[in-house]
C-alpha cells in the first residue's frame, strides 16, 4: 500500500476509536474495509509494474510505485484529492454492527488528475 493511503487509513482508525472508545479497532480492519470503497469511488487503484502500469496513474506516483517492493500496491488514482483534507470531508467511516462502513460525500475538490503538467493517460 502506497504510504500516503496507509497514514490516511490509519488517521481514519484512530478517528473510529475516539469516536467509539471501549471497541476493539484494528488498522488492518479499516484498511480492509476502506480499501474496496474507495476503489469503488475511483479514488485508488491497484497496480502492479510486472504487467504495466495502467493508464490514469499520475506521473508523480510512477517512480515510488516503480520503488516498491511489495507489488502489486494500491495507490491514489486520477481521481484521488488533491488536498488530502478533502479526502477526510468525502469518506466518512463508521461502526454499524461489528461492520465498518463507508458514507460517501461527493463534493467539487480538485483532484490529482486535473493538475497541470502530470500525465495521467501515458501507458509506462
């Protein structure tokens, strides 16, 4: 997992024990929980450099992809905030149940797909 999305899925653990203290939550738990939602949502994308790297990944993420050692690695896609506060304003984590579950916030945040001189369409 690329760093910036596991410090974000590890910000929003700490969020769900403050906002229920006594419960039990592990970050592996949120991070499987938010990993299919925000793939869902078009925010992350799964890639792996031994088959390519996709279109749509931004140029600037290319070499620490390149850099990993874990492969394949889940990394903020076109369409990921550009600031990361936003991210925070759009997905909102709770408990129901034992589940963790995502709300969605669609809001117009410029994205990192729509920053000027990164090329998101380029097959590597």
């Amino acid at each position: 997992m690329h760093a910036i999305l596991k410090c974000i899925f590890v910000d929003y653990a700490n969020q769900l024990r403050a906002a229920y203290p006594g419960r039990k939550i592990r970050n592996g738990a949120v991070f499987a929980s938010a990993i299919p939602e925000f793939e869902r949502f078009g925010y992350i994308k799964l890639v792996d450099t031994r088959n390519g790297i996709r279109k749509g990944i931004p140029k600037f993420l290319i070499d620490s992809i390149k850099r990993s050692k874990h492969q394949p690695i889940w990394v903020p896609s076109r369409y990921f905030p550009v600031d990361l506060s936003d991210i925070v304003k759009e997905m909102k984590p709770s408990i129901q149940g034992d589940a963790i579950v995502w709300r969605h916030i669609s809001t117009e945040c410029r994205r990192i797909g729509h920053l000027k001189n990164i090329d998101t369409t380029r097959e590597h």
